[in-house]
C-alpha cells in the first residue's frame, strides 16, 4: 500500500504568511528523503539505475500501472501523492546529474505561479517546479494523452532546449 503525503497547509501560497511558508519549507525539507524513500521502496527502483536516465523511464512505466489501478478508485489523493513524490524524485535527479542546480522556496513574486512552492533553481534560467510538472504528467497518463516514457521524454524535451538557457548543464 502506498503511503500518501500529508502536507500541513492545503491553501494557496500566495495567502500564506511568512510564518506558514516557513513552516512549509521546513516541512518539505523534512520530508523530502522519506518520500523519495517512500517513492523507490513502492516502485522497488533498482539503486544501480537510481538518479538515471533509465530510472525516469522505470518510473514511467511504474506510474502507467499505477495509475491504472488507481483509476478503478478515482483516487485524487493517490495521484496527488504520486506526483508529489515522483516530484521530489526529478528534483534529486536534477540536482545529482546538472552541477550548480538546487532546491529553494520560490519567495521572488507573490504572482508567480511557482510562489511559495519549494523548486530547484539553477537548472533552467527559471525556477523548475519537479512537483507540478509530475502531478500535471500524472494526470496526463491518468487522462490517457501521456506513457510510460513521459519522464524520460521530459528530461529528453530539457536537453534539447538551447544551451543558453540552461546554467549549469553538464552531458551525460
């Protein structure tokens, strides 16, 4: 069974005061490696392949099935929790294969879709939010429009995107 998340605060970032988007940052920043433990126990991730190219498209293909029996359920919570987690995920994969990239509390602009929500930055000349690409990628694969590959084609779309955009982009 798969253990889903319980962030602390259900609101929209940009409400919160400075008290709760701490409390979020630290929460998440607790959580962080429990979940991604949580992640690779339930899709039993292969360590050899971890933080791969290959591992994107393990997941891929684990979420597929996933979101199969899920959808018998219409478990919002489930993909919620799923997209959250395989978040975390991408957000570690980024930083352990592009030199520079890390994770930060968007703070910049209380009109960015991204404030508030803890994202990595020096990756992209923008700061990426792991969580909502996957959960949107999530409902992609449940919707039927996205497979097994939707990670990996991901990672695939980034790189191909021009060197100039990218901080701190080193080849695999």
């Amino acid at each position: 069974m798969y253990i889903l998340v319980d962030p602390p605060i259900r609101t929209n970032f940009a409400a919160m005061t400075k008290k709760e988007l701490k409390e979020y940052k630290e929460w998440f920043f607790q959580v962080k490696q429990e979940r991604l433990d949580i992640l690779i126990n339930a899709s039993c991730l292969n360590s050899k392949i971890m933080f791969t190219v290959d591992s994107l498209q393990y997941l891929g293909e684990w979420l597929v099935k996933e979101v199969g029996e899920m959808k018998q359920k219409d478990d919002f919570t489930g993909l919620l929790s799923r997209g959250f987690d395989i978040g975390v995920y991408l957000g570690e994969f980024i930083i352990n294969n592009h030199q520079g990239a890390y994770w930060i509390q968007h703070l910049d602009d209380k009109r960015n879709i991204n404030f508030g929500e803890v994202v990595i930055r020096d990756f992209l000349t923008y700061d990426y939010n792991v969580s909502l690409v996957a959960y949107n990628m999530a409902i992609a694969v449940q919707e039927g429009s996205r497979g097994e590959n939707v990670f990996s084609e991901i990672y695939n779309n980034l790189q191909k995107i021009p060197k100039k955009i990218h901080k701190h982009l080193m080849a695999k």
